[in-house]
C-alpha cells in the first residue's frame, strides 16, 4: 500500500516539475521580448520609423506578448491545480506512514504481551 502512495506521489511530483519547466520557459520568453522590445527602441531608426516598420514591430512585439502571457495564465491555472494534487498525494504518502509505524509499534506490542503472558504461565505452571 505505502508503494503506491509514494508511486502516486511521484508520478504527481513528476508532473509539477513538468509544468515548473514550461512556467520558466515562457517566462524566459516574454523577458527576453521585453528586452529585445527595448533595444529596439533604443535604437530606433528614423528610415524605420518614416515607412511604419516600428509600427509594424510594435504590433508584433504586443501580440507575442499578449499570446505568451495568455499560454502563461494557462500554464498558471494548471500548476495551481497541480500544487494541490501533489499536496494531497504528500499527505496521504504521510499518513500511510504513520498508519505503517502505530501497525508495527501495536505488533511489536502484542508480541511484548504475548511473550509476558506465556512467561507468566510457565513460572505459574512451574509452581503447581
């Protein structure tokens, strides 16, 4: 029973880490177009400027970020989700843990109990 927990939690564990890589790799991706954004604009041409390709880049520049950030939120959304199922999955890998210990202290226990009780009957026994 415990190896399935900790198999369920792994395979969730895996999963999240899944999403964690897609998280960082979007957000790479929108700061290195902020930052290309920028030297753009450091550099701005006036040639550029005078047929509209600023413009033009400006544009592109907004909708690749509006459609990264729209991945992102989605991206956002399922992790949240994730963090939750990994959550549960953790508890229950503890709480089969601790169920795996109180099954062995309570054996442990009755074995203890056992072994005084058959010491008592002997040296009763020996006593008749």
């Amino acid at each position: 029973m415990h190896a399935l927990v900790e198999a369920k939690y792994e395979v969730r564990r895996q999963a999240f880490g899944v999403l964690l890589k897609k998280e960082n790799e979007l957000r790479a991706e929108i700061r290195r177009l902020d930052k290309q954004a920028e030297e753009a604009r450091k550099r701005s041409d006036p040639d550029m400027q005078t047929i509209g390709a600023d413009v033009i880049w400006k544009s592109w520049v907004g909708n690749a970020k509006v459609s990264l950030n729209n991945k992102l939120s989605l991206v956002l959304a399922e992790k949240e989700q994730h963090v939750r199922q990994v959550k549960q999955a953790y508890g229950k890998v503890l709480a089969t843990e601790a169920l795996i210990k109180e099954l062995s202290l309570q054996g442990r226990k009755s074995s203890r109990d056992a072994m005084l009780t058959s010491a008592i009957e002997t040296t009763l026994y020996k006593l008749r």
